[in-house]
C-alpha cells in the first residue's frame, strides 16, 4: 500500500514580509491626521501671518484699520540684520540660554540622583518642594524674587552685610550692572525649571534595570563608571529632550526679564530677545519689524534644536 507523501504548507508570506507590510500599514498615518490638523491650525495660522507681516509695512495705522498694509519686500530683514542693538540682544540671548539651560539640567540631574538614594519622608520632602516650586504661578514667584533681591529690603542684602568685610548696604542687584542683573534672571529662571528636568530624569531612572547596576557594582565600577556608562546612556533620551525643551523656553523668556526690568532698568542693554521683540513690535507699533524678528527667533530655535532631530533621524534609520 502506497504511503502519501506529505503535504507541505508553504506560506505565501514570509514573517519578514507580513512585518513589512504591517509597518507600511496606512492606519498610523490616518490616526495622526486629527492631531497634524490641530496642530496646523493651532500653529500654521500664526506663522503664516508673521511671514506676509515680516514683508510688509504694518504699523499703527495698519492696526486700526485705517490704511492697508504696504508691501516692502526685504526692507525689515534689512533693518533687523544692519542693527547692531538687535546682534547684542541675539547674541546676549543664546549666551543666557545655553548656559541657564546647561545648569538647569545638571542641578535637575542631582537632584533626581538624590531622590534615588533617599528614602521616606526625605524623599517625600523633597519631592514636595520641587512641586510647589513648580506649580507656583510665575507673577507670583517673581514678586517674591524681586523683594529678595530689593535694594533697601532685600534679603539677600541683609543676609550678605552680616558677613564681616562685605559691604552690600542697598547694593543694585537688578538695576545696576547688567551681567548682575542677567546672573539673577538666570537663578530665577533655573529654579523654575529645575523641578521639570528632576522629575523626568527621575522617572527615566526608575527605568534603568538595578541588576544591570548591581551586576556592574560586583565587577568593581566605581559610581561614577556606573553613572557614566550605564545610567546615563540608558537615560539619554530623556536628558536630550528636557535639554532641548530647556532651550527652547529660555531663550524665549519673557515675563522673568519683563518684571526684573519694570523693578529695575528698562533699557537695552537688559533685554533678550523676547523682551527687545515686544519693545519693537508691540510697544513700538512696528509689527513688520517684529515679525521678521519673530522668524528669526523661529529659525534660531530650529538650529539649536538641530541636535535633537538629527538624532531622531539616525535612530530612524538605524
């Protein structure tokens, strides 16, 4: 009696090929039509009538409505880039931006490697703190900084004349010297964002594996091997994005600069570029002038976030 041969399945698809054709789904791509859309006109509007504005010659009466605005092509790029003050405050801004970026994520790293090590109330303490610096409304925040570092009574003052030899009796931190005044905007600014950057490393700590760390500790790599090769590298991620976003919001600080200048100086020589925009723009009923301003900042974000998204792109085609 004959025995059937038998039978072999063969698969049209190979697993490859059906992972394939599941990536090159175009579901994904219909789900991100709505927030693509918001996002559009969220943000699309508003760029779009910064550029026609930045061509144009849009003041006062523009404003109002009494006179269309004039089409002046390159005219407000051309007295932006031949403005000495406007380079100073450009070059003053990424300065503070970086530096103030910087050290607000070492000081959020430490303070997410302390939460790490402590325990109990210690760590609910300092969690608390963070938070309630955090949610804190910045008008608010700022009234309290202002009146720390007041000429006649300021805290600060009082603490540091108490200090033999020093002599800080009504000494100006906010009106005199503008690398003063610039040092405690970058304090008030760093202990704003501080509590941010603590939390997302912390959770992105949570992450790391404490066998790995461990298994690391028994072949004798010292804390700072373990922070360097291990933590870190796996935390990257989340180190890169709060830095970016770090840099992106301080070198768009506004309110902080605006208050210290109203209980200080009000001149240029105190302005970044949020605060030097809105004195052009909005004060100065120069709005053509101010968007091209405006798109300048747009395009200098976009470079210094240039890090980021290249990395982005490498991990995509890796």
């Amino acid at each position: 009696m004959a025995v059937p041969a038998p039978t072999t399945i063969e698969h049209d698809r190979r697993p490859d090929e059906s992972v394939g054709a599941r990536r090159r789904s175009p579901v994904p791509y219909f789900l991100l039509i709505p927030a693509v859309a918001i996002l559009l006109f969220g943000m699309g509007y508003p760029v779009v009538w910064q550029v026609i504005t930045s061509f144009q010659k849009y003041g006062a009466l523009q404003q109002l409505g009494g006179k269309a605005p004039d089409f002046v092509g390159l005219e407000n790029y051309i007295a932006v880039a031949t403005s000495p003050t406007f380079w100073q405050v450009a070059v003053r801004s990424v300065i503070f931006c970086l530096i103030t970026a910087f050290i607000t994520v070492v000081i959020g790293m430490a303070l997410a490697l302390l939460m790490t090590r402590v325990f109990g109330w210690v760590r609910i303490t300092l969690q608390i703190a963070l938070l309630l610096a955090w949610a804190m409304p910045v008008v608010a925040a700022m009234t309290v900084w202002i009146w720390l570092f007041d000429r006649r009574r300021g805290v600060v003052n009082y603490l540091l004349d108490l200090i033999p030899g020093v002599d800080m009796n009504q000494y100006n931190w906010i009106g005199g010297d503008p690398f003063v005044f610039f040092l405690v905007a970058s304090i008030i600014v760093t202990w704003m964002s501080v509590p941010f950057v603590a939390f997302s490393a912390y959770a992105g700590l949570t992450q790391v594996s404490t066998e790995m760390v461990e298994a690391s500790h028994l072949d004798g790599a010292s804390g700072w091997q373990r922070l360097r090769f291990i933590v870190l590298p796996i935390i990257r991620p989340v180190i890169m994005i709060v830095l970016l976003l770090n840099l992106i919001w301080d070198l768009r600080v506004f309110t902080q600069i605006t208050m210290l200048q109203d209980a200080g100086s009000k001149t240029s020589d105190y302005d970044l570029l949020g605060t030097y925009i809105y004195k052009m723009g909005v004060a100065g009923l120069n709005f053509g002038q101010g968007a091209a301003m405006a798109i300048f900042v747009l395009a200098l974000t976009i470079v210094l976030s240039w890090f980021y998204i290249r990395s982005l792109l490498k991990e995509d085609q890796a």
